[in-house]
C-alpha cells in the first residue's frame, strides 16, 4: 500500500479501508467515521437544517442581548 503523511502522523492507505490498526481509532478517526455515517443515513439536507437552526438561535439571542 502507498504510505503518506496525513494529519501529522503516517498511515497506509489499507487503514483508510478499515484493515490498519485492529480496535484502535483516534478521535479524530472516530469522530469522522461518525460524521461520515450520519451523511450517509440522513443527507446533506441534514446539515443545511442544523446550520438554519443555530442562526436562528444565535439571531435570537443576538437581539435578545441588544435589550
């Protein structure tokens, strides 16, 4: 497999797939794997919706402060 540098550290491109180290994963390998499931389960629709809801949350709050 090709070796690379990505994020500081150096990897083969099999981890990628799942085949690299067996039961340990950094957090930021976890947290992208998790994030990359709820993509696949519920779509980019789904992001554009929680990015509507915290405008509207900080727009509020912004006015709410400005009393």
């Amino acid at each position: 497999a090709d070796a690379r540098w990505h994020g500081g550290s150096r990897y083969h491109e099999d981890q990628e797939e799942g085949y690299g180290r067996q039961g340990h994963m950094s957090r930021q390998e976890a947290g992208h794997r998790g994030g990359m499931a709820v993509k696949e389960k519920y779509g980019p629709e789904h992001y554009r919706e929680i990015g509507r809801r915290g405008a509207r949350a900080r727009k509020f709050n912004r006015q709410y402060l400005e009393e």
